[in-house]
C-alpha cells in the first residue's frame, strides 16, 4: 500500500483494514494536538488478549505492519518514543491499558516543520503491544492533527508551579505566623473548567505517593476513588478559556495551620471534568460500558508546596544539600511518624540517610532515589535503647556511587 494510500485511509476512519487480525482498538482515534507546544490525551486500549504494551512513538508516515497487524511507524519519518518520565501508563479493566500519551513540544515542531515542508497537517502516534504467547507483535495507531491548541484541543494541563508570594527556596515559619500568600501557575491546552480543591498534609500523617498527586483524569476510571484524602482547605469551580495560561490564587491563608511544628505539604487536587475532546469511550474498545471524561489530564504529578513550622534551620539553604527537619536539637515523640527531609542538588543520582546513635554506631542507613526529599523512618526505631539521642546526616551519591556531597551530623532527642 503505497503512502497515498495510507494517508487517505487514516484522514477517513484511522482504523485497521476489514479482515486483519488485529485485535487491539484504541478510542479516541483521533486527538487534536499543539503545533507549538505540548499536547497531553488519555487514550484506552482494550482486547490485550495475552499482550503487553511496550513503547509508544510518534511519526509522520506508516507502514503495513505484517501480517496484517496494524500499522507502524515509516522508520523515515521519525520523530520520537514516549519519554520514561511521562510514561503513566497502566494496566486497566477488562483486558484494557490506559495511555496518557504526552506530546513533547520537540515531535510537535518536528510535525510542523515537516506540514510546513509540504507534508499533511498529520502525524501518528503508534503503541507496539507484544504477545506473551510467542505470537507477532501489534501496532495500533493514533492520528495527531496539529491545530492551533484552542477550544479544540483536549483540556489538559502541560506545566503547573506552586509558589509563595515570597522569594525563599523553603519557607520556615513560627508557630502562630500567618503564611505568605499562596498561587499556582497553570499552564494548558484547550479549554473547559478547572475543578478541584485545596487540601493539607499534617506533621506525622502519612505522605501521598506519586500516584495521590496525578490529576483524577490521569488515573483510570477504577483507581479514581482510592486517591489519598487529607483535610481540604478550599474548593475551586473555574472555567478556563483558551489562553493557554492561569494563576490560580490558593487558600486563605488564615485558614491553612502552622501550629504544630514539623512538615508540612499543601497539594492542589485536581478532578476530571467533562470536556468531549478529551472524552474516552470504554465500549468502543470493549473495556466496559459508558465514556471516562478526561479533562484536566496532565501527564505528572501536581508538584506539593512544603513548608516547615518550628527553627530556622542552621544550615545555609542555597543550592548546596542542606538539612531541613528535624531542626538541630530538635525533640520527638517515640511511637509518632518520624519523617527525616532535606533540600535537593542537581547531579544526585541518589541520596544516603545515615543515622547513628550518641556512641556513633549505626542504627539506620537508606538510600532514595533522586527527587525524594524526605524519608520516613521504620516503627522499631523508637524501640532503640541508650539515652534516645540521635545523630543523623545524609549524602548525594553521582551515577558512579561515589560521594559527591554531603551535610554536617545533626542532633535529635527521643522523648517518652
């Protein structure tokens, strides 16, 4: 089938020949993208009978994937795969995968300049999904029309950054102190209402996983409901117009606590709304019955906004790792959550959390991936005998595991 061929099938119906063998579907089949910046969809995938999905690319041309299993990417034309930090795919329902397909801004100026070159005002997107039972793989294609990311765009945000009204890497407060004001900057595609709440995480609660900090319409339809809840501060009901930009104002800060002294996360909860361009109809892919509304996908998590309430901590915050809580001499209740944190560098592939008792010998030692910040300590820790004072630091490792930073040992007292 020559290209021509393939162009006119796919801006008609964008779906497999009659009588091939595949049996992957996708819905939507169509989205509406950016040209100029990025795009984020939801997309379902049902009928994985003994199939799981591998990676997703983008193109400007396909090719018959033989035999007769869909399309796949005209290696000539490529532009790109799914980065692994925008990957939230997941398995989901009955023989379904639930995609959030995030459109870097890099393949939509490559489709660009490609449609300004003369090409069609086209791409595609192309999941491969690999039989676990020897079979051949399987290819199932999405068209991306590339529009001016208005109205028509699906209703998803594409960078969100929460602040304070005050210039400080990390804010420390006392207790009683009434907090800065606090925003967030929305960046988005498309248009429609931007839905959810303010809520709180106190000292001591448990902190919320990646997955607590998607959007709602990230998550499929079944995970929706067992998000993490925590105390609400405000609610919010705003219909956003296709500008592409919003700074949502916070709470009250009067209303938001700094009595209790510790850590503190305020997270911005986002829900799905109706939008018909981000809708996914579950029926058409035999995943269930009724359509999920997607809009306000968003293909991270909401970033938390941290605050402390107690000492100003004695190391210089900048951009050299510092230790942020427990403050120095700082006193904890045994049996209460103990969450160590610290401020975050660059080129740390990984961090070390090293704690000690009052002689030096070690009682603790865990290391976290880059981008966790703080770390939660084992219950046992409270049933340590001698004195219950501890000594505690933390190191940067490089990608080589060597030692590329480190903090000065701070002290902390376990109380009855």
């Amino acid at each position: 089938m020559n290209r021509v061929i393939v162009a006119l099938f796919f801006c008609c119906c964008c779906w497999p020949l009659p009588g091939t063998a595949q049996t992957i579907k996708v819905n939507p089949i169509g989205v509406n993208v950016d040209s100029q910046g990025a795009t984020t969809a939801l997309l379902t995938f049902g009928g994985l009978n003994k199939h799981t999905p591998a990676e997703g690319c983008w193109c400007g041309d396909l090719i018959p994937a033989a035999p007769d299993l869909g399309f796949k990417c005209n290696p000539a034309t490529f532009f790109g795969c799914l980065p692994g930090r925008f990957n939230l795919s997941t398995t989901s329902g009955n023989q379904a995968f639930t995609d959030i397909m995030s459109i870097p801004p890099s393949v939509s100026r490559r489709a660009y300049q490609a449609a300004a070159s003369g090409d069609e005002s086209r791409f595609f997107y192309v999941r491969r999904f690999i039989s676990t039972i020897g079979g051949p793989d399987e290819y199932v294609p999405v068209t991306c029309r590339l529009t001016g990311g208005g109205a028509r765009a699906p209703f998803a945000l594409t960078n969100v950054e929460l602040s304070f009204d005050i210039d400080k890497p990390v804010l420390f407060v006392k207790r009683g102190d009434k907090l800065p004001a606090i925003k967030a900057e929305i960046s988005y595609n498309g248009t429609g209402r931007l839905k959810g709440r303010w809520e709180i995480v106190m000292p001591g609660e448990e902190l919320p996983a990646e997955r607590d900090l998607l959007t709602e319409a990230s998550l499929p339809v079944e995970e929706r409901a067992q998000q993490k809840r925590y105390t609400q501060l405000r609610r919010f009901n705003i219909f956003l117009p296709p500008t592409g930009r919003y700074v949502l104002a916070g709470p009250d800060v009067s209303s938001v606590p700094n009595e209790a002294e510790g850590l503190y996360l305020i997270l911005l909860r986002i829900e799905a709304t109706d939008d018909r361009e981000s809708d996914s109809d579950l029926a058409a892919v035999g995943a269930g019955a009724g359509v999920v509304h997607s809009g306000a996908v968003a293909g991270f998590p909401m970033p938390p906004l941290r605050y402390f309430v107690g000492g100003e901590p004695s190391a210089q915050l900048t951009s050299e790792l510092a230790l942020l809580w427990p403050v120095e001499n700082g006193v904890h209740l045994r049996g209460n959550p103990l969450n160590f944190s610290w401020t975050e560098i660059g080129p740390a592939t990984f961090y070390r959390l090293e704690v000690v008792d009052a002689q030096g010998r070690a009682i603790l030692s865990a290391l976290v991936p880059s981008g966790t910040w703080t770390y939660r300590v084992p219950p046992w820790l409270k049933d340590k005998p001698g004195g219950g004072i501890l000594r505690w630091r933390v190191l940067a490792l490089g990608q080589n595991g060597n030692s590329i930073g480190e903090t000065p040992w701070r002290s902390l007292r376990l109380t009855q």
